[in-house]
C-alpha cells in the first residue's frame, strides 16, 4: 500500500485555482439564483423562464461547495474528481457563448454595468479552461503514487452512480445538439437554443463526475462530489418551490426530474457517510 509520505499532493496553483474558480461561480450564482427574474440587467444575458436562471443559480452554488470541498483536500487523488469536471463544464460553455454570441448583453443599447458583466462572462470563460488544462498537467507530472482506496463504493450505490451518469449524458447531449428538439422534450420546463444548451454543459459535467466517481471507486475521493449533491439537492428543490408554475409536474420528465433530485440527495449523504470512516 502506498504511504502517506509518497502520495501525490494537490499543488498550490491547482488549489489557488479551484478557490477563484470557487469565488467566480459564487458571484455567477448570486445573479442567477436571487435576481432570477431581472436577469436581463444583471447578467450576461436575459433568461427566461425564471425557473431556468434559479436553476443555473442553484447548478453554480452547488459548484462552489465541490470546488472548495476539494481545495480543501490535500491528497490529489482526493481532489481531482473536481478538475475534469469544471474543465469540460467551463469548455462547454465557452463554445455555447461563442454559438450564441449574438443573444449576450455586448450592445450600446445595454447599460454599462450589464456590459462589463458580460465581458467578465466571456473572459473568465475563455481563460479558465486554458489555466487548468496546463495545471492539470503540471498537477499530473508530480512525482509520488496515489494511495489504494480503503473504502470502496458498496455496489449499489456504484450502480446507482452510473445510472445517474448514463442519464445525464444523454440529457446533456440532447440539449447541446438539439436543445429545442429532443432536447426540450426531455426537460420538464420551456427553454432556449442558449438556455437548453447552458443547461446541456451543466448536465455534461455532472455525468463527467458520476462516471469519474464509478471509475475511482473510493468513498473518499467522492467527498466534494458528495457535498456538491447535497447542496444541489436542496437548492434546486428551492427553485423548484420558487417558479412551481414554470415546472411540468405532470410530465414524464418532470417527473423523471423529481426522482433524480431524490437520488442525487441520496448518493450524497451515502457517499459522505462512507467518506467519513477512516483509511
């Protein structure tokens, strides 16, 4: 078994920037989660429904909890369940701004403050997957090993994971290609070519995650993910209580919506308990 002494350590710059990263999608989250419905002054773009600004809102606070929960860890292999996860969220939406550029607030007629948010958007957003591709190089070329997991996912709980993997790719992947096509059918509220898309990058990276925590099998590895799922859970049920009218109850989707909120709160408190136990 590997010693403590010889694993692999998550790098300071890797830690600086899952913190910033942290600290960005926070502030992303306070215009989207509480001003869901004046998101045409105060964000990059207007939203609509506002069901869909609280629940990018809700997807962005969720993503500070994963993201300080692993710059918190010391060992890597602890903390890289975050890296894949962020960068392809981050790249996804990048090439969907870019798609759709045409519906962002760039124009005289916005004010100001509304336009240097917009700048901000884009430029964070064409930065950050570029700084953490090169750390996460400079993250794996560290010299040491990665210490055997003790505490190994139970087999249910494994499945369950992947399961939930499964179906956020193939929303995710609806959304991107066809988001008002199949991509609207499967989502129980109205959206957008850019709304669906945005929400496609989201559920892309979460499946990133799920299938990352099914490949390393370790309880331990899975505590930001698990902290992040809580924090989703409770949230996106907020939203929910929110815009009750903007949400398709009665729908298959809705209701295939509700059932992996459940499973989400689920994995998340199993995942932190099995965490806990010591290795």
């Amino acid at each position: 078994m590997t010693t403590a002494d010889s694993s692999r350590t998550l790098i300071g710059s890797m830690r600086t920037l899952l913190v910033v990263a942290g600290v960005l999608v926070g502030l992303a989250g306070i215009q989207l989660f509480l001003f869901s419905e004046r998101t045409d002054r105060f964000f990059a773009w207007t939203i609509e429904p506002p069901l869909t600004a609280a629940f990018l809102g809700a997807s962005y606070w969720s993503s500070v909890a994963f993201e300080f929960a692993a710059a918190r860890e010391r060992l890597w292999v602890n903390a890289r369940i975050a890296i894949p996860t962020v960068f392809v969220f981050t790249a996804l939406t990048l090439g969907v701004t870019i798609i759709h550029l045409d519906r962002f607030h760039l124009g005289a007629e916005f004010e100001a403050a509304t336009r240097a948010v917009t700048w901000a958007w884009i430029a964070i957003y064409a930065v950050v997957p570029v700084v953490m591709a090169v750390l996460w190089w400079v993250q794996q070329r560290q010299t040491g090993s990665d210490p055997t997991p003790v505490v190994e996912l139970p087999d249910g709980l494994r499945w369950l994971v992947g399961i939930q993997g499964l179906a956020l790719a193939v929303g995710g992947v609806a959304l991107l290609v066809a988001p008002t096509g199949s991509g609207a059918a499967l989502w129980p509220w109205d959206v957008t070519a850019l709304t669906g898309r945005a929400i496609g990058a989201w559920l892309m990276s979460l499946a990133v995650a799920a299938f990352h925590a099914v490949i390393e099998d370790g309880a331990r590895r899975l505590r930001p993910a698990a902290w992040a799922y809580i924090v989703f859970f409770l949230l996106q049920l907020w939203a929910l209580a929110r815009y009750p009218g903007d949400f398709r109850w009665d729908s298959t989707p809705g209701v295939v919506y509700i059932l992996f909120l459940a499973s989400t709160v689920a994995v998340g408190i199993s995942a932190l308990r099995l965490s806990r136990r010591p290795e």
